[in-house]
C-alpha cells in the first residue's frame, strides 16, 4: 500500500490559516498568532506566503475551485434519492443548496464581513462577483426545471431570478449573521447541523408555491424541528449567553 504523501509546508500552512480565520474572524488573526499556531517561524511563513494578503488569496482560490467542483457534482448527479417521493428536479436543488452550503461552510470567514473583506483584496474584488453569479445562474437553472401549482402565483423568469438571489444570501450570508452571534464559535453547530439549516432556509423559499407531491414531501421535511429550529437564524441572545 502506498504511503499518503505529507501535505507541503505551505498547505499545511493554508489549512491552519483557515482554522483561525474561521474561528476568530480575519482581522482578529495576527501572523504571530498563526506561527504559534504551527510552530513555524516568521521567516518560514513569510517564504511560502510573502504577505497576509498572499494567505487570503490561497484561501480564495482553494474556495473557488472547491466551489466549482460542488457545482458541477451536485448539477451532474443521477441517481438521487435524498427525497425519494419527490421529484428528480427537487432533489437536485436540495442537493445543489446543500453543495453550496457546505463550500460556504468550509469558508465562513469569508462571509463574515463579506463587503469589508472584497474592499480590502483586490483578488476578491475582482473575482467574487463572477463566483456569486455562477452560483445564482446554477440555482436559476435548477428552479426551472421544478414543476409549480396551479393554484400559485405564477411563476416566471423575475421571480426565479428573486428567489435565487435569496438563496444565495441565505446559503452564504447566514454564516456571517452566525458568527455575530457566536464570535469566537464557543456554541457554533457543528457542521452538519449549520449545512442542514442553511440548506432548509434556501429550499424552503420555493415550497408553497411547488406542484404536489413536491410541495408535500418539503413541506414535512420542513416541519421536522431540527430543519430550522425554534428561530431559523439563531437562538435568543439568552441562549447564546456565554457561562
């Protein structure tokens, strides 16, 4: 059996970057902190990575290309069965939400402070745009393929295009407002939990106005307690009180 080969240095060093930023928000992560975290000296840091800005462009791209594996796998897949009463056209926007989520997930310091972050990277300033639009034309074209009610609004281009920019916000931008609530990730979801509910707020959009049995199937899964919780974006400021 051949050996794992060891990640190089300056992956190593991408990965511990992005633990910290995750956890404690860019700013709040100084260089310093980061050696410490590794064990490395400045000097070795700064020769894989000659600036700080040099570590979030890294981050960016590894994001980028994460990303767009995600999306091509989730619009690629055949046999679905998250939801095997529901339509093939359901389960692939299930599945595309929950691929976007998770990408976000992996990279939640990014939408953080989303805005701050792009006005301060030109890498990001040039480049995010583009990211986001692929995600919301990926989200328009599973939108139309779904079957709507009758006895619903109509349903045209306008209103596919409003719901995929909510979906977007939602599957992005409630990391950002669960890092206000939780700074420092002492009562963070796990992974698992906060994929599920951003995935439950985006899909759930669609859902009154779905043709049956997809509207039916949602709408139960969508009832389950741990989908969205007592409040979809977060708990009270009580429950989030540190001890």
């Amino acid at each position: 059996m051949t050996a794992k080969r060891p990640r190089r240095t300056a992956e190593r060093i991408l990965d511990a970057t992005l633990a910290l930023f995750n956890r404690f928000g860019e700013p709040n992560v100084s260089t310093s902190q980061l050696c410490a975290e590794m064990g490395i000296s400045p000097g070795n840091l700064f020769y894989h990575h000659p600036t700080r800005d040099a570590l979030i462009a890294g981050l960016f791209a590894r994001y980028g290309a994460e990303l767009d594996t995600a999306m091509a796998e989730a619009l690629s897949a055949q046999a679905v069965t998250r939801w095997p009463a529901a339509s093939p056209a359901l389960n692939r926007l299930e599945i595309l939400c929950d691929a976007l989520a998770h990408t976000a997930w992996a990279y939640r310091f990014l939408f953080r402070d989303l805005s701050d972050l792009v006005s301060r990277q030109r890498v990001l300033e040039e480049a995010m745009p583009a990211l986001l639009g692929r995600q919301a034309e990926a989200l328009e074209r599973a939108l139309r393929a779904l079957q709507w009610s009758p006895d619903s609004t109509p349903v045209n281009d306008t209103v596919i295009r409003l719901w995929a920019g909510h979906m977007l916000a939602s599957l992005t931008g409630s990391t950002g407002l669960d890092g206000a609530l939780d700074p420092r990730e002492h009562r963070r979801d796990t992974e698992v939990q906060a994929v599920e509910r951003a995935t439950s707020r985006a899909v759930g959009l669609v859902q009154p106005c779905l043709a049956s049995p997809d509207r039916e199937v949602l709408g139960a899964h969508l009832a389950l307690p741990e989908q969205l919780g007592s409040d979809p974006w977060g708990l009270s400021a009580q429950a989030w009180s540190r001890p």
